[in-house]
C-alpha cells in the first residue's frame, strides 16, 4: 500500500517566530475590557427593575 503524501507546507519545515508588540497587546486589552464593560451594562439593564 502506498503511504499518503503530505501536502508541501506540511514537509518543509521552517522555524516557526511569533512576534507580538507591546502595543498590540496594549491595544487587545483595551479592547477586551471595552467589551466586558458592554456586556456588563446590558446585564445591569436586562435585569434592573422597570419603572412604570
């Protein structure tokens, strides 16, 4: 039986390098905490108590 091949960027083997500025990281964050202060005010207002 004949092994499958495996496509050509599976064979080649290059380092793999990350790189991650600060300010991305920076700016994810920020990111994040704006969204968590969203989802936290709609809660606030789905279960805060209707005025009539």
């Amino acid at each position: 039986m004949a092994q499958p091949q495996l496509p050509a960027f599976c064979r080649t083997r290059r380092p793999i390098t990350t790189t991650v500025r600060l300010g991305d990281l920076r700016q994810l964050q920020w990111l994040l905490w704006l969204v968590l202060a969203l989802q936290l005010s709609t809660v606030l207002l789905v279960l805060s108590p209707s005025q009539p």
